[in-house]
C-alpha cells in the first residue's frame, strides 16, 4: 500500500470515527461505500478498507450480501465496556505521579474552563471533544501508553451513546464540577480520591447510557 493510500485510508477512518461519536451516522445504520468515497472526497478502496479496520474495532458490523452497518451496543455489552474502563482506568490513574505536574494541572484546568464555556454557549460537540480531551490528558500523564490507547479504544464504542447523553442538560454542571473535584485531589496529591471520583463520574454516565439502551432502537437509516 502506497503512502497515498495509507494516508487516504487514515483520513476516512478518522472520518467515519468522527461522524459516529458526533452522531451524524447512528447505531444501526447502514454505510454505502459509494456515498462515503463521495462525501469524503477519495475512492472506494480506501473507503473499504476503511471500514475493515471499523469493524475489527468492534464499531461496525458486516452482513453478506448486504453490507456494514454500525454496531450496535446490547446492555450487556455496554456493561462489559464499563467494566473494562473500571478496571484499566483505575491502574491507570494509580500510576499517575505524586506531586502531579503543574503543567498537567493547568492544561486541565484549563480543558474544564473551555468545557464549561462550551456548556453556556450550547455547543454539546466541542463539550463532547473537551470531555475526551481532559480525560485523556488526565489518563496520558501515568505513562502507560499502551493501557490507555486500549481505554481509548474501549472508550469508542460507546462514543455514540455518550453523546446522546450530553443532550440531557441536567448532566452537565455535573461534568465540570466532578471533573473540578478530581482536579482539587490532584493538588492534594490524594491518587485514591481521583480513582473513587472518577468510579463516580463513570457510574453517572454509564447509568444514563443504560437508560437510553433500554429504551430500545428505533428504525434503521442509511448514509
């Protein structure tokens, strides 16, 4: 595979990935290759396999004769995602140093301002993109690259329906200021308050998802 294939693969799954956590295309729908090689400005091949690596993430599943359509996420499932979260982040968090940089503090205080800012303006996507930020940021100073790109990965199956969840305004002062607590036990270099505050900052979200997965899915649409 050429450079400019790699590259033209690298921009569609960076698309796809995107237009599933923004909830353009929704759990259950299907993908035409044809539409998305248009919609993204590259061929098909690219496109294809595109959606290979997608579905080897767990994001999209495959039917013959029929086609890729994306995954969605049974209860179980979705429960299983956070139980895997609950595990790795907790180690991860427990590997993060004591006293924590000054840098790493800022930056994220800084991410949690911009989060709120978001919050007044009502702009759920870049409240959406903020969350991911700060976590990752949070999760990126322990060191253990290789367990948070796992987390990561985890993270992006249930990208979709944390989105949703942003939609409940009534979630989201407790974003900003759970993410404030886990910042002030930081400072008092207290690494087994941040692993309970995050465990209580994970169950709120994880509990509204279960809610809107319970609901059920509706009709199928196609992109």
């Amino acid at each position: 595979m050429g450079a400019g294939t790699e590259n033209a693969v690298a921009k569609a799954v960076a698309a796809l990935h995107e237009m599933i956590a923004s909830m353009e295309i929704l759990p259950g729908q299907s993908l035409r290759q044809e539409a998305l090689a248009e919609r993204l400005g590259v061929s098909r091949a690219p496109v294809r396999e595109a959606l290979r690596i997608l579905e080897s993430e767990g994001l999209l599943e495959h039917t013959r004769h029929v086609g890729y359509a994306v995954k969605r996420l049974t209860v179980a499932e979705f429960e299983q995602t956070y139980l895997m979260r609950r595990v790795l982040e907790a180690e991860v968090l427990r590997a993060l140093p004591v006293p924590m940089p000054e840098e790493v503090l800022a930056r994220l205080e800084r991410l949690n301002e911009e989060i709120v800012e978001a919050w007044t303006a009502g702009d759920v996507a870049m409240m959406r993109t903020l969350n991911i930020d700060f976590h990752f940021t949070l999760f990126r100073a322990s060191g253990l690259d290789l367990v948070v790109d796992e987390i990561r990965r985890i993270w992006a199956l249930s990208d979709v329906y944390r989105s949703a969840s942003l939609m409940d305004p009534r979630g989201r002062p407790r974003m900003f200021e759970e993410h404030a607590e886990m910042i002030a036990a930081l400072r008092r270099d207290d690494p087994e308050a941040v692993v309970a505050l995050m465990g209580i900052h994970r169950d709120g979200t994880r509990t509204s998802i279960a809610g809107l997965l319970a609901v059920g899915s509706g009709g199928s649409r196609t992109a």
